[in-house]
C-alpha cells in the first residue's frame, strides 16, 4: 500500500511495536501499511465515526489483514484496554481535539512507550501543553505535500500527567494562548516551529517558513488596506507573528552556519 507524503512521514516515525493503536483510524490506510511493512506486529484502529470503520474493515479483509488489524468504534483511546498497546498514533486531526484524546486516556497513554503525534492546528499550544504536562520530545519531522506542511513529532509519555485540570476545554485553550503572549520571541519561535526542526535546519523547514513569510505579509497589507479599529487590533498580532518567524529564521540560519541564535 502507498500512503501520502503525510502519512508516510507518520509511519515512518512509528518504531517496531508488538501492538501499536491508530486513534482516528479513518480507512484504515496507515494500519494496513504498518503490518504490510512488518513494523508492528498487530494494530488496533479505532475511529469515532462508524463509516469510516466500515471502509477500514473493507479495505482490512481485502488484504487478509482481519485477525491481526483489530478494527474498533471509539472515542479517543475509550475502547482500549490498558496496557494492550505499546504504542499510538494521533494523526488528521486539530490541535486542541488531539489533546483532549491524550488527556481523557492518561491513564492508558501513561503506560505506553510513545506517542506519535500528527496534529494540524495550534502548534505553540500543542508543544506548551505537551512540555507541560510532562512528555519527551524525542523527534520532529516535516513534510510537504500538495503546498501544505505537516509536522510529526515522536513523543515519550511521562509517568504521570503533571496537570490537575478535569478535561481540555476551549476555555483551557484559549488560557494557555493567551499566556503565550508573554513569551520571548525564542520561546514562541521554538513552539510554534518546533525547536528539533529548527536547529536540524532542513531544506523543508528552510520552505515552509519562506511560505509563512510571504503568507503573513499578504495577510498584513490586506489588512492594512482597510483601515479599522479590528483590522488594526489583527495587525498588531500578526506584527508579533512576523517576529517570531524573523526569529525562527535566525536559528535556521545559526544552525546551517553552526553559529549561535542569542
């Protein structure tokens, strides 16, 4: 089975398990790529919705994979058992709902080896709330694919979560954002860009922020071209967002050059 660029770099982030859990399975693809390929020995694909599932257990017995491809309705890790995987893959799907998944399974998440983490919004909250509550980062990588970027990040779980809050709700979100502001710059450009990224200062981290540039700067002078009291409130915030990218920038730069960022 060939996977998407996006995919392919969640897979390849996944080390030889004995059982790995897909949450948010979807079809089923990368499941079926993981035991195709012989890097885990069993999975579990589990998935909220029920189409999707159906798809996953087509495709699943197509390729003979039934007795070794466990294919589950659940919400976040709910449907599996503590202890019964090594392993998880978090991929698709928004930054805050992602987080919610892993908190809600603590417990379960708790007992793992690692986490691999594919989420596609609010990166800073995501790598903050991550530190905070006590994992390792262990890798980052990113990829291309269709103009779009997406980082993996490869992710050890703490003994136990550092954090006394009952679930992650908008609110929570919006808190941790809003204390973010306060960071230095070479704090928030390590969050939002991923400090392994950084400092490995790859051809495709090189292109993404040159993309962010020119997306940021289109956004300020559409911006500026209509003067209004919202308009310039939005300015001054992505003004923040450009200095944290300059910033970014600088460390690739030190980073090729092997010269220091401070």
């Amino acid at each position: 089975m060939e996977l998407s660029a996006r995919l392919k770099a969640v897979a390849d982030s996944v080390c030889p398990a004995r059982c790995c859990a897909d949450i948010g399975c979807d079809h089923g693809f990368l499941s079926i790529y993981l035991v195709e390929n012989g890097i885990c020995e069993r999975m579990i694909a589990m998935d909220v919705n029920a189409g999707p599932l159906k798809r996953a257990s087509e495709h699943t017995e197509e390729r003979n994979f039934a007795d070794i491809i466990d294919i589950r309705l659940s919400d976040g890790f709910e449907a599996l058992e503590e202890g019964e995987a090594q392993e998880a893959v978090i991929a698709g799907m928004g930054g805050p709902l992602g987080l919610r998944i892993l908190y809600e399974g603590r417990e379960k998440v708790c007992k793992m080896e690692r986490i691999v983490l594919q989420l596609q919004s609010e990166p800073a909250v995501v790598r903050y709330v991550l530190k905070e509550w006590g994992f390792k980062t262990e890798n980052e990588v990113i990829v291309e694919e269709d103009s779009k970027f997406y980082t993996v990040l490869t992710l050890t779980p703490p003994g136990k979560f550092k954090s006394d809050i009952t679930t992650v709700k908008d609110s929570y979100v919006s808190d941790i954002k809003n204390s973010l502001k306060d960071k230095d710059l070479r704090t928030l450009a390590r969050l939002t860009y991923g400090r392994i990224l950084l400092e490995r200062a790859d051809e495709c981290i090189s292109r993404f922020l040159s993309k962010e540039e020119d997306r940021l700067g289109e956004i300020y002078e559409c911006l500026g071209a209509k003067n209004s009291f919202t308009n310039r409130e939005r300015m001054q915030e992505l003004e923040k967002d450009i200095e944290v990218l300059m910033y970014a920038e600088r460390i690739v730069a030190s980073s090729q050059t092997g010269s220091s960022d401070d």
